[in-house]
C-alpha cells in the first residue's frame, strides 16, 4: 500500500484531556478574545501586531520570547494588542525540509506526530501561563486546529493554503480572527474569495462528521507580498497597493474589512532587516488616508531572540531556524514606535 499506518492519533477531546488549560488561563483567554475581537469589529482603536518566530521549535527559548513581549504588552496596552506568533506548523514549498514541532518535537530527530501534538499543545499553555499572552499559529491542517481551539487567540492561513476548500470551510466554524493571506501569486481575488467563503455557513465534512457552520465574521486579509513566476519578489504593502485592495475589499460588502500587513516575506524580499523600514511606510501611509487608518488594524513581524536563522544542528538558543527574524533589540524598539504612531 501506498499509506503505511504508524500508529492511531488520540482524538483532540482525548489530548486536551490529557493537558488541559487551566480555568485561571481560560478566563485570561476569554478576556483577551474578546479585546481582539473589538478591534476587528472597531469597537476600540487598539492596533494590533502579531509578532514572534518564523517556527516555534524551542520551548524555552519560545516562553522566554513570549515573556519579554508581555513586559512590553504592559507598558504598550493602551494601544496595541501584542499577539506571539508561536507557529508551529511549517509550510514546505517542496515537500522538504523542518515542517514545525508538529511534526518534529526535536527538530533533529525523526518525525512523531503524537508526541509533537502533545509537545505543542504543552508549549502553548506554558506561554500562556508565563505571558498571560495568548498566541496565534498557522493552521496548516485544518484537521488539526481542533487540537488547539481552546489555547488560540488567532489564527493565519497561509499563502499556499488559501484557496482550499477545507481552509476556507473550516475557518467559517471558528469564533476567533482569522487571517487569510494573498496567495503567492498575489491574486487578491483569491484572497478576498477565500474572506467571503469563510464569512458564510457552509455544511461540509470534518473530522468524521456532518457540520453545519454559521460563518466567521472575524475573517480577514494578511498582504504578504507576491511572487512573480521568474521568482521575483513583488511587494503589496505600499500606499497604492493597500488603498486598491481596500477599494476591491469594500466593494465586495464583507464584514468588518480589515487588512493585516506582513512585514515579511514577499515584502521585505526575504530581507528581515527591512522590517521596520515597512512599518514604518506603513504607519505612514495611515496617517494620510481615513480609508486606511480604518482598514489597516495590525501587522505581522517576524521576529525571535537572536536575528537572522541558523541551521537546526547549530542549537544557538533563540534563533530561528527557518527564515531569518528580526533580533529582540531592534523588535522591541519597533513596537514602542508602533505605540507611538498608531
């Protein structure tokens, strides 16, 4: 057979059995989802910025990250919403190379499913625990969401992921935000398809069973940049870009039309060092437009303990080990700025 059978995964009732999030961090969670959730319905000005490694593939050095932005997050509540990026799936253009802690606990050892499962589950409660922060990750598999549907505040689908159907259909069940990035391609229209899918209810197979959805109307668009078919990098974050998306967004009639831009990736041109020079154009370009103070309600930063990345035998605590991040100096001082010009 072309399948070869390892082993039977608990279902997510048994494993959230198993590692359950204490009531305490339940209410924490309840409080902050809810401060989320009135920024994308505009029901307070807070500016969000989701921020944190490319790959979470280390507990301590994730918690340790995740404690540093909440001693920030205090100083910076009054206008802006932290959210730790402790992404935990990792999307392989090819098929190769580390695919997150989900599939390898260890990221120099054989993948285990199971135990990564138990791994992330474990490392998103102890951030919580220690930050009181509650954090975003990927949803790659939407299988696999309902693994961590108690710890997320938020979630992002990827650029390789938005125009799948089971993506789009899940999302409609979630009561959470959700992110849904342009593809590589940088067809907006795919992005915006995938938004008005998700909004809407939808009955569909998940999981073994029938559901019926009633829609998500927290969904939302990332711009993440594009990539042209000789590999070129074409960046979607300038002024002209973002007010011809928001122009295409608010024709569509979609709830709650909200924009989150990366600062990464196609838009930095893989050149995580420009980071602050994009929020910074980004900040900017809000000031001198009403329709774009409203639309653009956060941003995604890619950002750990050390910069740049390193290879996963060199072990430099704090470093990623899949695209280069933005060190914790210069990220600390890009969200005071943030705070100050939002």
């Amino acid at each position: 057979m072309s399948f070869n059978y390892i082993r039977k995964i608990p279902s997510s009732e048994e494993i959230i059995n198993e590692l359950p999030l204490p009531k305490e961090l339940a209410k924490i969670k309840e409080i902050r989802d809810k401060e989320i959730k009135d920024a994308i319905e505009r029901k307070n000005d807070k500016f969000i910025v989701i921020i944190g490694p490319c790959s979470a593939h280390n507990e301590d050095a994730v918690c340790d990250y995740t404690s540093r932005l909440a001693r920030v997050q205090e100083k910076v509540k009054e206008k802006i919403i932290i959210i730790p990026r402790v992404y935990t799936n990792k999307p392989r253009t090819t098929g190769e190379g580390y695919k997150g802690m989900l599939h390898q606990p260890n990221p120099n050892e054989k993948p285990n499913i199971l135990e990564g499962l138990k791994s992330i589950r474990q490392m998103h409660i102890r951030a919580i625990t220690e930050s009181h922060l509650t954090p975003a990750d990927e949803m790659l598999y939407p299988e696999n969401y309902t693994y961590l549907k108690d710890v997320l505040s938020y979630v992002a689908i990827g650029a390789r992921s938005v125009e799948n159907q089971q993506h789009r259909l899940t999302v409609s069940g979630m009561d959470i935000p959700v992110g849904m990035k342009n593809p590589t391609s940088g067809d907006i229209s795919v992005m915006l398809n995938s938004i008005y899918a998700a909004q809407h209810g939808h009955t569909f197979l998940y999981q073994g069973w029938e559901v019926k959805t009633s829609g998500n109307p927290l969904s939302h668009a990332v711009l993440r940049g594009a990539v042209d078919r000789y590999g070129t990098n074409i960046p979607n974050y300038h002024y002209e870009d973002m007010i011809n998306i928001a122009k295409e967004y608010m024709e569509r009639n979609l709830s709650n039309p909200t924009i989150i831009v990366d600062t990464n990736h196609a838009n930095s041109m893989k050149k995580f060092y420009e980071q602050p020079r994009i929020v910074k154009e980004i900040l900017y370009s809000r000031k001198h437009s009403s329709i774009l103070k409203d639309m653009v309600r956060g941003l995604m930063i890619e950002s750990y303990i050390v910069e740049g990345n390193q290879k996963p035998n060199e072990n430099i605590y704090g470093k990623s080990i899949t695209d280069p991040c933005l060190g914790w100096e210069d990220s600390e001082k890009l969200i005071y700025y943030i705070a100050e010009n939002v």
